[in-house]
C-alpha cells in the first residue's frame, strides 16, 4: 500500500492551500489513496468513515484491500507493480 499510496499520491493528502488533494484524471479520485467517491463514498459513509480525512482515508483504503486486493488501484499499476507481489 505504500508503493501504491507514493504512486497515486506521492503521499500527498491535501495540497499547500490545505484542500484535499484530487485527481488529475478524475476529480472525485480523493486523497492520499485517491479513493474515487463516486464509487466508494456511500460505503465509507457507512462505514463512519470521512474519505476527506487523511485517517479515514487510510482506513477505507485498508478495508478496500482486504476485500479487493490492489484491483482498486490498476490504472497506477505501472508505477508500483514492479515493487510489490499483487494481490
């Protein structure tokens, strides 16, 4: 997750102005784990967890793991797959 989160990221949550940092390609891609909102804030939600909020963040992009493995994060593969065994 970590070569993952340097890829996505660069370990970036917000930007120097303090917003939370969004995706280049797509804008609901949010945070350090650019979890896509569009897809993963209703369970997030549920899950009490704020994808806006480095912690919550972190921690649904966890539970995203350990349901789907790095499949979530494919469209950056290039950059990380080399560095870590895939899921």
């Amino acid at each position: 997750m970590i070569q993952i989160a340097r890829c996505e990221s660069t370990f970036r949550h917000t930007l120097a102005d303090g917003t939370v940092l969004q995706g280049r390609v797509d804008p609901a891609d949010t945070g350090v784990m650019q979890i896509n909102k569009r897809y993963h804030e209703k369970t997030a939600t549920e899950l009490g967890l704020n994808l806006d909020d480095i912690y919550g963040n972190l921690a649904y992009a966890r539970n995203l793991y350990e349901r789907q493995g790095t499949k979530p994060w494919n469209a950056s593969a290039p950059c990380w797959s080399h560095t870590i065994a895939m899921r």
